[in-house]
C-alpha cells in the first residue's frame, strides 16, 4: 500500500466552483462514422485521440515514445483490448490468455488450448500461440494458493506469456510447502525468489495530498458521485468507515463511508459541500488529465500513475487478477505493473490514455531504483459502493443503422463484466470488456465493449 496523505494525487477533488474544460473531438469523429454506416472503433470509443500533451510527455519520458508513437500505441491498445475480448468470449474454456508487445502495441498474441482456433485467431489479425493450460485453470490454481499463502509467498500471478503460474518467495522452500499444502500441481507453477516483499508504504510525515483524521496522508484515487453526494474513490488501507480527511490544503473535506482491506483493498470518501468532483487526474506539472471512461486494458498496454509523493509516472501493465500478501493479510485481483510508487502514493489513480484503471495498493522498490505496484481495479470498487466515475466528454454518437427503440435491462451508470449479458431495443448482448455504461456507450453503439447474442 502505498500512503502518505496530502495533496491528492489526482486533484480531481478541487474546491468547488473550479472552471472545467471538456473536448469533444472523439465524439465528432464517432458522430461521422456513424453517418458513414461504420460502427465507431475502439479507439473513437476510448478517444485516444484526444490524449494530452502531460499523458503523451510522461510516456515518452518513461516509454522512450514521441507523441506520434505514443499515440498510436494507445490507439493499437483499444483496438487490441476489443479484439482480444471479444476472441476470449468465442474461445471460451480454451482461451489462455492475451498480451500485446512492439514499442506501440502493434502486436496481439492470444493464447488458446486448442489448435483449431489458430485460424479465428489469425483472421481476427492476432498472432495464435497453442498452450498446455488455459487460462480459467491457472486462475483457478492460484486462488487455491491465497488460502495459506504468508509473507513468505508475498506474490501469486499468471504470466499469460509464459502460460505458468508464478509464485514469488522470500526464503527457500516456501512455495513447495504452500503447493503441497494446497495440492497444487507443481508442473503448473514457476518459482521465483524474491528479495523484497510488497508492503503498504505508510508514511505519517506529512505532505501534500488527503490527510487522515489530521495525521497519515494518501492520494485521491477518482473523483466519483453517488446521487447528489460528491467524493473520490481510493486504498481501504488509507482509512476504515467513520475516518475524517481533510484535503490538500488541510480544510476539511470530508469521511470514509466504507473501506476494506484486506481481501480487497477499496474504499471511498464522501465530500463536503466545499469541494466538487472533477473529471480530472493530476498529471505533470499539475496540470489536468481527463477521465473519460473505466475500460480495463490488457496486459502489455501503458498505464500511467498519478501519486501525491512521486507524481505522474508511467509503465506497462504485466498481469492482472493477481494476489498479494501483505502483512496485514492478503488481497486478491489486484492488477500488477512495472510503475514505481513511494509511500504517500496510495489510494492515487492509474490510468490508461483517458480510461481510469484502478487505485494504488502497494508495492516494492522506489521511483529512483524502479519497482513493482500493484492496484486495485476500479471497476469492482464503483460497482460495490454503487458510485459513479466522474468523466468527461459527451455522448459519442449514435451506431450504425437506425438507433433502437430504449428499454431493457441495459443501464447508465452500471458497472458490467466481461462476460455479463444485457438486453437493449429488444437485442441481447455480451460485455466484452468490463467498464461503467455511461450515456452514448449503449451495446449497439459500442462494438468494442458490447457484443450481440
């Protein structure tokens, strides 16, 4: 965990009455796909073209990209991401995984069991790569590790590329005892021997983020809304329910009105009147990163964090549905990354072009040595409070053909899986990529996100 406490890390929390600035470039681009009879790709979707000049600089500062190279490597992102869900939902049982590698994602890999998907895979314009073990089973086996895992076993994850599950130990013969004990099969599992082990990083000397009942410090994670209410989600382990936080400039902002950790490691602040929600991170130099959706990319895409002790820094995401175990117990399906954080860190925003990915757990290492984080998603977190993601921008257009009469079980404002089923103009769809529905976003608008069945 990574907290400190002071002046939020995403400052999308400002003090009310605060100008905003909205773009609205992606969404007339989708408006004329939508006139020329296309559905509007997945990059129109994400607006990865409307990437600002702070997001494009710290990726090519941490990325070595210049923004042409950066751009289009967000842009190769979605469309990898919606390619590579909607080949999981066809593949089943099968599917093995799914990564993108080259300097601008221009390549997607998907793993299956079978070989006989080589060829939808190849015609969906990925590279096909026949694997012993499918996904589901490795998942499967790591889940049966949490239940005994210690800090001596701080680390359990999938490594899609190598189709092994790997478990890191801090002393010798560790994880052969936590594989018997579980009777997990050796042959699925590579071991790694690890150094350091991932911890919160607490912090109680101060700084310039959100304080907590006046002493430790965190990092706004998002701004969000439930109902009328204003406040930003964030690290349980920043505060439990009933903790007071004042902001940046120690006026008081607002409590914890749920938390947990461990297990997960999730929580949200509600606000006072004082201070607005904003569709913002705060990125380099202070200056305001939009949000303009929640939808989870894959592994091998950029991420970058925004963090009240060490800023804005960027990496690459190496897995998700990963467990951890801190001293304080264990925390499952967080996602795992090569940025750094430093203490003070938790509770801030990772996010993926403009789409918001999750909020800072904890980790290893430092940003002057490099390290290992790991967040929480932020998808989980808005469905279990029931809190709405604060965005930007405006209703992408309509689909192709003509726009269905509404109704059905589809929502705004709901937050949907992978996998989860919906029905809208008198269709069914599947969710292909998990994200919180918002108003432009509905299934036959949205192929990169919503299937028909």
């Amino acid at each position: 965990m990574l907290k400190r406490h002071a002046r939020a890390a995403c400052t999308a929390l400002a003090a009310a009455g605060l100008l905003l600035a909205g773009t609205a470039g992606t969404a007339g681009a989708s408006a004329a796909a939508a006139a020329a009879g296309d559905a509007p790709s997945a990059a129109v979707t994400l607006r990865t073209a409307d990437a600002q000049p702070e997001l494009l600089a710290a990726l090519q500062r941490d990325l070595g990209l210049d923004p042409a190279r950066a751009r289009a490597r967000l842009a190769n992102e979605a469309a990898a991401g919606a390619t590579a869900a909607r080949l999981r939902a066809d593949l089943a049982g099968s599917f093995a995984g799914a990564w993108v590698d080259g300097d601008q994602a221009q390549t997607l890999t998907v793993a299956t069991t079978r070989a006989a998907d080589t060829a939808a895979i190849r015609a969906a314009g990925a590279l096909a790569k026949v694997v012993p073990h499918a996904l589901g089973t490795l998942d499967a086996a790591r889940a049966a590790l949490d239940a005994g895992a210690t800090a001596a076993t701080p680390v359990r994850y999938v490594d899609q590329r190598a189709n092994v599950l790997v478990v890191e130990e801090t002393e010798a013969g560790a994880a052969a005892r936590l594989l018997a004990a579980a009777k997990v099969p050796a042959g699925l599992v590579r071991v790694e021997r690890t150094a350091e082990a991932p911890r919160p990083l607490y912090d109680l000397r101060g700084g310039d983020a959100y304080y907590m009942n006046g002493s430790g410090r965190c990092s706004v994670g998002f701004p969000v809304t439930r109902g009328t209410t204003q406040g930003f989600a964030t690290a349980g382990h920043c505060g439990r329910a009933g903790t007071t936080t004042t902001g940046f400039n120690r006026v008081a902002q607002g409590s914890f009105q749920a938390s947990v950790f461990p297990g997960s490691d999730m929580a949200w602040v509600a606000a006072n009147s004082s201070w607005t929600a904003t569709p913002y991170v705060k990125g380099s130099g202070g200056a305001s990163v939009q949000v303009t959706g929640s939808v989870l990319q894959p592994v091998g895409a950029s991420v970058c964090r925004s963090g009240s002790t060490t800023g804005w820094h960027c990496g690459t995401i190496q897995q998700h549905n990963t467990s951890v175990t801190y001293p304080e117990g264990t925390i499952s399906g967080v996602t795992r990354t090569t940025v750094c954080a430093e203490p003070g860190d938790s509770g801030g925003s990772y996010i993926s072009g403009s789409q918001a990915q999750g909020v800072t757990s904890g980790g290893s290492g430092n940003c002057s040595s490099g390290g290992t984080t790991f967040f929480q998603p932020l998808n989980p977190l808005l469905s279990a409070y029931g809190l709405t993601l604060k965005v930007t921008g405006s209703d992408p257009g309509p689909g192709p053909g003509p726009e269905p009469e509404p109704g059905g079980s589809w929502k705004a404002g709901a937050v949907y899986a992978a996998g989860d089923t919906v029905t809208y103009g008198g269709g069914s769809y599947r969710c292909l990529q998990g994200h919180q529905a918002q108003t432009g976003w509905e299934p036959p608008n949205v192929p990169a996100l919503w299937q028909r069945v």
